[in-house]
C-alpha cells in the first residue's frame, strides 16, 4: 500500500490522468501482477500467443496498432517490432518505464490519446448517458492499418467516466450499465467492420468468484452486450485468466475472468465463398453469436480518425 501511494506521489502525470483515476489503475495493475506474476503466467502466455498468430495472419505487415497497450504485459513487443515497419502504441497515460523502454525500439511510437472519444465529447459540454449515446470510437490507423489489436481494455472503456458520472450527474448503476455497453459495442463494431486489414479482439467477457471448485457468484462484464460474429472462428480462442487468486481481493475465493480472442479479418469474395463451402461441409464450425497525436497541454490529445456513423 505505502509502495503505491509513494509511485502515485512521484509520477509526474497529467492532471486529467489523475481526476479520472487512470494513474492510479496503471499503478495498481503494475503492483498487482508483481503479486500474482504466477497465476497470470498463463493468461499472459495466451495474449503472447494470440497476438503472434493473428499477426501472421497479414499479408503485408507495415503498420500495426495496439490500442491498450498499458505496462506491455500481455503485449509482445519484440515479436511485434519484428515483424512489422511501424508499431503504435495507444493508451491514456504511459508510464514513465514504457516510456523508456519504448526508446530501445526504432520503429515503436507511442500515442496518447482517448479512444472513446467521450474527452471530445465533453469539451463540446455533451455527456453520454440514458438520452444521448456515447461518439463513435477515435481508433488511429484503423481505416488503414493493416493489424489493429485492442487487448484487455474494452470492458474497462467506460469505468473511469462513469465514476465521474456517478459523483457529478447522479447516474445510476443502469445509466453507468448503459454507457458501458454502449461504449463496448461501438468498440467492437469498429474493429470488426472498420478495419482495413486484420484486427484482434481480446477482452474479458465474464468475472466468476470461485470457492474450490464452486462458482460463488458470476458477473457479465459486456453488460449484455454480444460480440460481432467471425469471419473465420476457427481462429478464435477462449481461456480463463486468474486475475486475483486468493487472497487478493477474498480471503479464499479466487477472482477468474473469461478472456474471448476474436479475430476479424477482410475476406475476398473467393475465401468466403471457401469458408462457407467448408464450412456447409462440416470442416469448420458455425460463428459464435493512427496518426502522431498533436499534444494538447495536457497529454491527452483526442485521437482523429473516428469512423462516421
């Protein structure tokens, strides 16, 4: 506890980063996988590896974006620097240690930015909430980047405004439930009819609280929401991840997350008429239902390139 509260102390960070409670996520996030680096190994291992086979999945490998990027846990990027010409790094603060280790890396940019679009929103003196729907996503390069990666951040777009919401506009918890599905969907529709090349979907979609081997209690994180059927499912993956065994946030439940990895892909008119071949015949199943940022004196330039609605 003194540990963080001295990093959150000594972090120069925008004012806003504070405010909404993003410095304080990222610290807690880095602390927390120092404590429970065993339990997450394999849900990290999984993101390294999903990321590695939607990457190989592109034809021509130039431009890449990872939207999340944060402490570049489950980011692999060494593999990524690899194999593409240029990498961009987007998330709402980045600590002054990615910073650094961004350096080491020619070809690895870091953008800061809002990808909700709701900041922009707000100056303009408008705030989403039961009568009026959140902007459309600000994801840089999507319209042509050629893999474009969101990784554990979707379920937590939201979080940060409607705690503002909550204290500020009186929202209840079916206003904040709202917006986040709402947040969460456009987010996902971007990526999967947005994209120009291959884009990665990875993101927890339900939180379980387990005693042994029994279920205590169960949480939808997508707030209801459905996530846009695949091209290919074959590619899709699913894993749970141990995010807080205990006795991190229980004394003897264990906090389990289900991790979806989807992966949406621009097919021609030949593979989809290959897909729905093979897949009539049984051999494949049924889907399941950037630019540099100009800085805006507060480190959070909102990010251009929101596809219209």
């Amino acid at each position: 506890m003194f540990a963080e509260l001295f990093r959150y102390w000594t972090t120069f960070s925008p004012e806003r980063v504070r405010k909404y409670g993003y410095l304080q996520r990222l610290i807690a996030l880095e602390f927390r996988y120092a404590r429970c680096k065993v339990a997450w190994a394999p849900h990290v291992a999984k993101c390294h590896a999903m990321i590695i086979k939607a990457a190989d999945l592109v034809p021509q490998p130039r431009t890449a974006v990872v939207i999340g990027s944060g402490l570049w846990i489950e980011i692999p990027i060494q593999a990524l620097a690899e194999r593409f010409e240029r990498v961009y790094l987007v998330d709402i603060f980045h600590m002054p240690e990615v910073v650094r280790r961004a350096k080491k890396y020619f070809n690895v940019k870091l953008l800061t930015g809002d990808v909700t679009g709701i900041f922009a929103m707000m100056k303009e003196n408008k705030y989403p909430g039961p009568l009026v729907p959140p902007p459309p996503p600000r994801i840089p390069h999507l319209a042509d980047a050629d893999f474009v990666v969101s990784c554990n951040c979707m379920s937590q777009l939201a979080g940060p405004f409607n705690e503002m919401f909550r204290k500020t506009r009186g929202y209840a918890d079916k206003d904040c439930d709202m917006v986040s599905a709402q947040v969460m969907e456009a987010h996902a529709e971007a990526l999967a009819t947005h994209a120009a090349g291959v884009a990665l979907l990875i993101t927890d979609t339900e939180r379980f609280a387990m005693q042994g081997d029994k279920i205590v209690s169960r949480t939808d994180l997508l707030k209801g929401i459905r996530l846009p059927a695949t091209a290919r499912p074959i590619h899709n993956e699913e894993w749970d991840w141990v995010i807080a065994p205990a006795p991190e946030e229980h004394p003897s439940q264990d906090m389990v997350h289900v991790v979806t990895a989807r992966v949406y892909e621009r097919l021609s008119e030949e593979d989809k008429k290959k897909e729905a071949e093979a897949a009539k015949a049984g051999e494949v199943g049924a889907p399941p239902e950037l630019e540099p940022l100009p800085d805006d004196g507060d480190g959070l330039s909102d990010l251009p390139g929101a596809p219209r609605r």
